[in-house]
C-alpha cells in the first residue's frame, strides 16, 4: 500500500506543491485505461484516508 503522499515523492518529487487530489485524478485515468471498476477494483483498490494498493487475488 502506497500513501497519496509516497506516490507524489515517487512520482513528482518532495518539493512538488500540489493538493493529493492530483493523484486521485490520475488514478482515476489509470483506472479508465485499464478498464478497473472502483466499486469492484481487480488492479487498483483505494484505501480510504489513506492512498491506494494493489489488489491481491
């Protein structure tokens, strides 16, 4: 499980000035691309309050 925050310094770096909502837009695009349904997610889950993981089968 990664932060919105871990992702944004892997992604952008530590000094990016930007809201986490950034990443939320992202993912959702990521999401799309893959065909991923957030309500039933079989590559990207969120975890509420806190980033996003990998869905484990």
């Amino acid at each position: 499980m990664l932060t919105r925050q871990e992702l944004m310094d892997a992604v952008w770096g530590e000094h990016y000035f930007g809201g986490s909502n950034t990443v939320d837009v992202h993912m959702k695009s990521l999401r799309h691309k893959l065909g991923d349904n957030p309500r039933e997610p079989q590559y990207i889950a969120t975890v509420r309050g806190v980033g996003y993981r990998i869905v484990d089968k």
